[in-house]
C-alpha cells in the first residue's frame, strides 16, 4: 500500500501524533498509522511493519520533541528513512537541539510547531509535504 506521509514519534507523542494524522488525511494526505496494521503479514515485527510503512511512503514526518530525541526507535526509523533518500520533515512541537543532524538535509526547513493549538501548524506542514510530493520520487538504495 502506498503512502504520501509516515508520520514518526515517540510513544510518549503518540496522542499529539494522532492528531496530526487526522489532519494530514482531511487535507487529503494518506498517512501510515500503524493502528491498524494495513500491511502487516501474520509473522510481522512491529520494526517489520514500520519499515514497511516508511518505505510505502514518499516524506517521513518527524514529531520532534525531548522524547523523540532521545528515542532510539525513532533514530532507527530516521535512519531507515535517511538510507532510503526519503525525505524527513521535522515538526519540532518542543525545543531542544537534536542529537542526531545526520539524518536531516540542509535543504529542508523545520517546522516550528511549538506555540499550541498543533492545527494551526498543520496547513505549513500540508504545504511542506505537497512541494515534495511534486517531486519526483527519489531512487532507493
């Protein structure tokens, strides 16, 4: 199944997440969410089904906060992405410097989602995502 968005968190972000999923999908954005598992097999990991979805979708979105910085789960997903020349958004919803830069390009702009409610961030981040949906999709490794 294929994917605009893979949204990325930290379990402890997993309710502002969802939100974030609702509102790419009302603006027309085919997010994964991995409740439910559309594309788990019966014999998934749970990494299984997350690499799958981040390599079903054309932007990763990162819900950046204290939690994810420090998350080794989502550095995994990152890297995973990163491999895959797909291209990270960070949605920076606290402040705090990243550990891991590496993974980021130059090129893209942070989104700056700090000052609430996170709907009035989401049409930026629509935008942001739909210039490089026009894109053409990069090579994978």
């Amino acid at each position: 199944m294929a994917y605009d968005v893979y949204v990325c968190c930290a379990y402890h972000d997993k309710e502002l997440a969802e939100e974030l999923w609702d509102g790419l999908e009302l603006r027309g954005l085919r997010s994964f969410n991995e409740h439910p598992y559309d594309d788990a097999q019966p014999d998934d990991s749970w990494e299984q089904v997350l690499h799958r979805g981040i390599e079903n979708s054309r932007v990763v979105v990162l819900v950046f906060s204290l939690a994810a910085n420090r998350s080794p789960h989502v550095r995994d997903e990152l890297e995973y992405a990163a491999e895959r020349n797909i291209p990270i958004i960070p949605f920076m919803i606290e402040a705090a410097a990243p550990f891991y830069m590496d993974v980021f390009s130059p090129s893209i702009e942070w989104i700056d989602a700090i000052a609430p409610p996170i709907g009035q961030h989401i049409d930026r981040l629509t935008d942001e995502i739909q210039a490089l949906l026009e894109e053409p999709p990069p090579k994978s490794i």
